[in-house]
C-alpha cells in the first residue's frame, strides 16, 4: 500500500465521474499513486503504456451507463 | 541787453540732499534734476521760506524746460514780486526759484528722515487733500 | 501526521535540545514561549532547514553567524570538525514514524574561520512489512513532499508577522497555485491529464501510419491542440500580468492615500505665480503712475497761490489790451533804419529819431513781457484743469492700488494654503507614485481586454479540437486493422474526460469550499463583524473583501483585519487540502490587537482540535487574553531561555 495521502476528494471524484466504470476508476486511481509515488520518472511513459495495455483489455466501448 | 542765465542753479551744499538716498530712491525716485528742483520749488513755496545761495553750482540747463516748468516759476515770481515787469529779469526770476528751491530741499529732507520710511508719500497725498479742500479752484 | 519530536544539536542557539509534542487533551496545541534572541524563530528555521535545507526566516543577523553553535566553535580545538543535526520525528495517523534527519559537519580552521564539510539528508520510515528502510537524495525529497510539499509550506510553516504582507504579494495565480497544490489537484492536472494526453497522442501516431486518412486527422487535431496551449499560455500570462498590475495600482494606491493632489495643487500654484507676478506688476505701475500724479500735481498744488496770481495778472492784461503788445517792434525797428515813417512817409529828424529809439526801447521791454505772459497762458489753463482733476484721478488710482492688494493677498494666502498642503511630502517621489500607479492602470487594461480577446480565440480553438476529435475518431473506427488500437484510445479518450471532469468539479469545489470556509474563520475572528458583509474568492483567485456598504475594500482595512483574513485562507486550504500536515505560526498575534486576541485564540483552539497546531510567542504576545483562554487548553508548553553567556538557548517545559 502507497505510503502517499491523496486527497479523499479526488479519490471520491474519480469514483463519480467514473459513472460506474470499475475499469476506468481503477486505472485512474493507479495512475494517481503511481505519479505521487514516483514524481518525475523519466520512464513514465512505459509505465503508462503498461497501464493501459492492461486495464484496456478488460474495458470495453460503453461500460458505463 | 545782460546775457541771460543758462542754467538753474542749487547751493552746492544741497548737492548731497538731493544725492541722498530718501531723495533719489524715494521721494523723487525716477525724477529729473529740472524735476526735483521745481518740486523742492513748490515745497519751499508752500512753506513760505526761501534762502538766498551761499555757493553756486550748476543743477540743469534753462533750456530743458518746456513752458509749463517755465510758467512755474514765472509765475512764482510774479507773485513774490507782485507785477509783472519782473517777468523781463530772467536773471531776477531763476533766483526767486533758486531761493524757494534752496529752503524747499532742505524742508524736504528734514520731513522726509524724520518719519517712518515710505510714509512721507502718504503724508503728502493727505497734505495736498486738505490742501485741495482748502484752496479756491475756481 | 503531526510532529512528534524535534531534536536540535549545534543547531545556531541550540547546543541540545529536544522538544516533545506529545497530544494530551482534546486539543493538540503546542506553545513555545520566547523572547527574541532566545531562538524562538531559529525553531522555525531548524524545521524548514531539516526539511528543505533552507532558512527563509533568518534575522540579520543570524545570517552573519555560523550555523553552528558559537559555545561549541569556541570550545573546538583547531582542524577539529564537528555537526549540526536536526531531526524532525513525525506520527502518521495509523502510529507510524517518520524520521527526517539532517546533518551538516564543519571544520574549524582558525578562530575565524569554519567551513562546512557537507550534509546529509535522510528519512527513516517503516516499508509495507515493518522493516526500517532509510531513504537518501531523491527519495528522501519524496518523502518530505508528501508530509508538507516545498511549494506550499509557506501556509503550513510560517512567519505571523509576514501576514501583512500577504496579499501585497499574493497574486491571484500565486493563490491559485497553491490551491492546486494544497489540494493536488496539480497532481491531476499536471501529472495524469497530461501525461495520459501525451500518451494517448502517442496512440494517435500510431494509428496514424496505418492509414493517411488517420495520420490527416490526427496532424490536423495536434495542430488545434497546439493553437489551443498556445492561448492557453498567453492567457496564463495575461491573468499574471493583470494580478500582478493590479496589485501594484492596489500598491501605489495604498502610498498615495491621503497624500494630496499634487498635480493639481502644482498647476495651481503656478497659475497662481503667474497671477502673483501680473497682480505685482499692475500693482507697481499704479504706484508708480500715483507717485508721478503726487509730483506734478503736488507741484501745482503747493504753487496755486502763484498761479493764481499769474493768470489773474494775465486776464487783466487780456482785458487792458495790453497783451499781445499795441506796436509792434520790428515796424519800429524798419522806420528806424529807413530814417522814414511808413505811415505818412515823412523823414525822420534827430528828434523823432531819438523818439523812435526811446518808443523802441519802452516796447522791447512790454514786448518780452508780454510775450512772456502769452506764453503762459496756455500752461496756467492745464494746470487748473490738472488741479481740477487731481482728486479725482488720486481716488481712481487708490481704488485700483486697493483692489491689487486685496488681490495679492488673497493669492498669497492661497499659496501659502497650498505650499502647507505640499510640505512635508516629497514632490518627485510623489509625482514618481502617480505616474506607476497610472503606468500598472494602463498595464492592467491592456492585458484585460487582450485577455478578453484571447477568451474568444480560446473558444474557437477549443470548437477546432473538438471537430478533429470527432474526425479522428470517425476515421478509426472506419479502419479494421487498428481495431485493437482504436479500443486504447477510446480508453485513453474516457479517462481523459474523467479526469478532466474530476479536476474541473474539484476546482469549483475546493475554490467554494475555500470561500465558505475563509469566510467563516474570519468572521469568527474579527472585532468589527457588522462592518463586512461578504469574502469573495473570484475565478481567478482574487480575494476581495467586501464592506457591509457593498464596495471591495481589502486596500483599505487595518493590518490586523489583512492579517485575520490571510489566516482564515490559510486555515481554509487546510482544511480544502485534505492535508493534516501541522501548523506552525511564529508571532502569531504580533499584530492583532488585544480585542481581536481572544477571539484569535478561540479559534486557534478549534483548529487544534483537528490537526496538531504550534505557536511560537514572545512573551509580550503571551498575553492575558491569550493565556487566559488557551492556557488551560494546550498539551504543551515551552520555554525557551538563553543561558547567562547567551550563547545557548534552553528549552523548559511548563
């Protein structure tokens, strides 16, 4: 578990404008810890990429309501 | 005919009244010679004292005056002298102003000094109302 | 997370000291009490320096002594070296400690001279199993951000006294920054939206070299995305340059209030000169011209008994027929001469000859005399008709001389009005104020209504996006062959917007919450609550405080109201940030008088009951209201006293 605080609200606004998409949050969410765990990586690109690759796979074109 | 006079004449002792400052910067600030001798003239006149010249010097040439400077004083003479034949004495008729003159600067600078500076031209124009009140212009 | 511990070794004052923050009642409220000189901000300093590896609040001078303890350089031996360490120890909420410890070696050379030797900055933390990790360089950095970031810690750790100061160079964009920051909101705008942006146009490209239609698209949509960063930039730098003007006409205002109109009072005054020399001018002509009446006609007046005489002598001659003469010498002169009268042309004998010479000699005479009193005639009219005009052309000049010098004297007392009205006040530097404060007017309209310009462009640049978008969206779902990439990017394009959304919602809610929240801290805290009626905080983060009578009047309030509204924002980012990072105000009531104490400490005391709050006090500040309020309340009290050599600062607990 990231040692990092982040915000409840943006937590809480990612989770809302989400509109249900578990898939989306979750990415999102991660995406969050990973810049305030690791600030200014210079491979952040991979990282993101991997992400996607990742997350993508199990979304799909209108998930959300 | 005697050569006429060509020049008024002061006592060389009045030199220095007239040169004196009160004089020069003040009463008759920005006054001919001609003019500061016909205005001693009148104050000597008005106080009824004249004096004859102990030592002469030359003041200003009789040819500087205009008819009115020369009616001043002719008629100053008329009225010592009292008829007119005076009138054909020039000689007679510059010594008459000369006197009035020689009393009337010294008159002059005694009242001048004695009182506050700038004020003698304030007494005079009261002097010369009450004058006026007094006199019969007509 | 709120702070344990603090240890100091060497630290300036600090020989050793350790001051323990350990929460004992409701509230977790910490005092150090302090005189200057006894360390009190060097406290503050030990924090930001263990932290940041700086001093922001360093005195005078401080700054012209070492770091290091002077009782401890003076018991050095030379080429000895020795350490400053401080250490901050801080609770998480869930019990764990964090440790950030830094230390500095110096050497002595001679009794003048030490030099540093280097420092080490290390964090001390439990990982995910419990294991003690130490964390160096970058990672310690990382560490420190995330308790209280560089960026922000000016409203976490910070200098009661520069409140004043605070919206003099707070712009609106500094305020939003630190919002964004306070709030992390940064994290999602700068980090994630940006990142996932670049990414997703990275996906673009891709697509893109599978088909030109693709590639079209996509080049045409970078291309309207850059427009738009590019208006996007400028208007940042408009909004900066208006904050900036605005704070300086907010400044120069500020200088000049109360200063008079100088401009005006100049133009003034030279008119006023120009009047003063003309009225001396007319004023000494008509002197000189009632100096010149007083000669001529004082002249005739003193002579009148004598002109008088003179015409009446010469209006009796008139009426005698005396003047002008009966024979005239010249026909005289010619019988005379021919030795012939010219009337009966008779010869003259020796008799009449001698008669002739005797009647010539008589008319010589009467001739000159009547010459003389015909030449008068004339001059004798203009002297009665001057006496007859003399009092009242005398009258007419001293009206006028009066009226001039009433005139003067009006002027002059005006002048003197003005030159008292201007003294004191140095005129160019005056002048100086005005013309920077029209100068940052001018600034500030320009950039607005380029600003609005560039508002406009922004639109359409943001409908240009948008069509391209759509654009290149249609034409990846035409192709069949980046099918697999097309669902990437519609991902990307989803948490884009989410992200997008989440950030703008927080923005609109963390800068109402700030509002309400700056507002009601305020209010709590000020005397003169019926003489404000709102806070706002604008679009661009402006604060304008606005009077009960409607007008925004932050310019104009004392020190002490700047000074309660700067906290109650700081105590409203607290509270927007989510952050419980401590809060440590040195001086906090240095300038709030004593009527607003009270209510300062009430609400200081609420604060505490959230997150751990530390107040460094002189003694002066410590007052009754203070003590008397908070006294009971704190967990912790501290004193801190210089030993008799002042070369060491201890710490006492009370």
């Amino acid at each position: 578990m990231s040692s990092v605080k982040i915000n409840e609200r943006i937590l809480e606004g990612i989770t809302k404008n989400s509109v249900g998409n578990e898939v989306i949050k979750n990415f999102l969410i991660d995406l969050i810890y990973e810049e305030a765990d690791h600030p200014g990586q210079w491979w952040w690109k991979d990282t993101y990429k991997k992400l996607i690759d990742r997350f993508s796979a199990d979304w799909e074109v209108g998930d959300e309501n | 005919m005697a050569k006429l006079p060509d020049r008024l004449d002061i006592d060389k002792s009045d030199r220095k009244l007239y040169d004196h400052d009160i004089i020069t910067n003040e009463i008759l600030a920005g006054r001919t010679r001609k003019e500061q001798f016909l205005f001693a003239m009148a104050v000597g006149f008005k106080n009824e004292v004249k004096r004859p010249l102990d030592s002469r010097e030359g003041f200003f040439l009789a040819k500087d005056m205009r008819s009115e400077d020369e009616a001043l004083i002719d008629s100053v003479a008329l009225h010592d002298m009292g008829s007119a034949e005076v009138l054909s004495d020039r000689k007679a008729v510059f010594r008459i102003a000369e006197e009035y003159a020689h009393a009337g600067i010294k008159v002059l600078y005694d009242e001048a000094t004695s009182v506050q500076p700038g004020s003698f031209l304030k007494k005079l124009e009261l002097e010369l109302f009450s004058l006026l009140d007094s006199l019969n212009l007509e | 997370m709120r702070i344990e511990k603090i240890f100091l070794r060497n630290y300036r004052q600090f020989r050793q000291a350790e001051i323990t923050f350990r929460r004992r009642h409701d509230t977790d409220l910490h005092f150090v009490i302090g005189s200057n000189g006894t360390g009190k901000t060097n406290l503050l300093n030990a924090i930001n320096w263990c932290l940041y590896g700086d001093e922001p609040h360093l005195s005078k001078d401080s700054q012209q002594l070492p770091l290091l303890n002077l009782k401890t350089v003076d018991r050095m031996d030379v080429g000895k070296e020795n350490e400053v360490a401080v250490e901050v120890w801080t609770e998480t909420e869930h019990g764990e400690y964090i440790t950030f410890k830094r230390r500095a070696v110096f050497r002595k050379h001679n009794d003048r001279k030490i030099t540093h030797e280097g420092t080490k900055f290390e964090v001390t933390f439990n990982d995910e199993r419990g294991n003690t990790k130490i964390a160096t360089d970058e990672d310690a950095i990382t560490w420190v951000e995330r308790f209280v970031p560089k960026g922000i810690r000016e409203f976490f750790f910070f200098d009661g006294e520069r409140l004043d100061n605070y919206f003099k160079e707070a712009t609106g964009q500094n305020i939003r920054h630190a919002v964004f920051q306070i709030s992390q909101i940064d994290l999602l705008e700068n980090c994630v939206e940006r990142k996932l942006q670049d990414t997703l146009d990275d996906l673009r490209k891709e697509a893109g070299k599978t088909s030109p239609k693709i590639e079209g698209a996509r080049t045409e949509l970078e291309q309207a995305k850059n427009k738009l960063n590019e208006i996007e930039k400028r208007i940042n730098e408009c909004e900066t340059q208006i904050g900036v003007a605005k704070n300086k006409v907010a400044e120069f205002g500020d200088k000049l209030r109360g200063v008079p109109d100088i401009e005006s009072l100049e133009e003034e005054r030279r008119k006023i000169e120009t009047s003063l020399k003309e009225t001396k001018e007319l004023l000494g002509a008509k002197e000189e011209e009632k100096k010149s009446l007083l000669h001529e006609s004082g002249s005739i007046l003193m002579l009148w008994p004598a002109i008088k005489k003179a015409t009446q002598i010469v209006e009796e001659k008139k009426r005698n027929q005396e003047i002008p003469p009966p024979v005239d010498k010249g026909f005289l002169e010619e019988v005379l001469r021919n030795k012939s009268c010219r009337v009966c042309g008779r010869s003259l004998d020796d008799s009449s000859s001698k008669q002739v010479r005797e009647l010539i000699k008589e008319v010589e005479t009467s001739s000159e005399i009547a010459q003389r009193l015909v030449q008068m005639e004339i001059p004798l009219y203009q002297f009665r008709e001057r006496a007859g005009k003399y009092k009242e052309q005398m009258e007419d000049i001293t009206r006028n001389i009066t009226r001039y010098e009433k005139t003067l004297t009006e002027i002059t007392q005006r002048k003197e009005q003005i030159d008292s009205q201007m003294a004191g006040y140095d005129e160019k530097l005056i002048r100086e104020w005005y013309r920077e404060r029209a100068k940052f007017e001018d600034l500030r309209d320009q950039n607005q209504r380029q600003l609005g310009g560039l508002l406009v462009m922004k639109q359409g640049a943001e409908g240009a996006v948008e069509k391209w978008q759509k654009e290149l969206d249609t034409e990846l779902k035409k192709e069949e062959k980046v099918k697999g990439l097309t669902k990437k990017i519609a991902f990307c394009e989803r948490a884009v917007d989410v992200a997008r959304s989440t950030r703008e919602a927080i923005m609109k809610e963390t800068r109402e919450r700030v509002e309400v929240e700056t507002k009601r801290q305020f209010f709590r805290l000020v005397w003169k609550k019926e003489t404000f009626g709102d806070i706002r905080i604008k679009a661009d983060y402006g604060i304008d405080l606005i009077h009960s009578m409607g007008y925004e009047c932050l310019g104009s309030v004392s020190a002490g109201e700047r000074e309660m509204l700067a906290l109650s924002f700081t105590l409203a980012l607290h509270q927007a940030s989510g952050f419980d990072s401590p809060l440590l105000i040195d001086t906090p009531v240095a300038r709030i008088s004593d009527v607003n104490r009270e209510n300062f400490a009430k609400v200081l005391c609420e604060v505490s009951t959230i997150k751990q709050t530390i107040l460094l006090f002189t003694p002066d500040e410590y007052s009754e209201e203070i003590s008397r309020y908070l006294g009971g309340r704190a967990s912790g009290r501290y004193l801190l006293k210089l030993t008799s050599d002042e070369n060491e600062a201890k710490v006492e607990v009370r």
